[in-house]
C-alpha cells in the first residue's frame, strides 16, 4: 500500500513541475496544505463525533 501512496505522490510532483507557472516550492506548499487540510477536516470530524457520542450516553 505504501508502495501505491508514494507512487501517487511522485506522479503529483511530476505534473505540477510540467506546468511553468508553479515552481517546486508553490508545487510542495499547495501538497502540503492539501493534506494538512484534510488531515484537520478529518480530526475536527472525530472531535464532533466523540463530542456528540458523549453527550447522547449522558443521563
């Protein structure tokens, strides 16, 4: 599995180094904040689940 994330993201390097607006740093920021960014939806979802999860067992 690790073998198919790693070749998604090298294939996500080399099409954003093709386009000659973006250089390398513009191509690494915008992928790390992809990711940063759905790694916060994704924990601020857990929060609100175990939130509301507590709050319906709660007498």
């Amino acid at each position: 599995m690790w073998f198919h994330l790693m070749l998604a993201i090298f294939a996500m390097f080399d099409s954003a180094m093709a386009s000659s607006g973006f250089d390398f740093g513009d191509t690494l920021a915008l992928i790390l904040g992809l990711i940063i960014g759905i790694i916060g939806f994704f924990a601020c979802m857990g929060a609100y689940a175990r939130h509301r999860i507590s709050v319906e067992t709660m007498p």
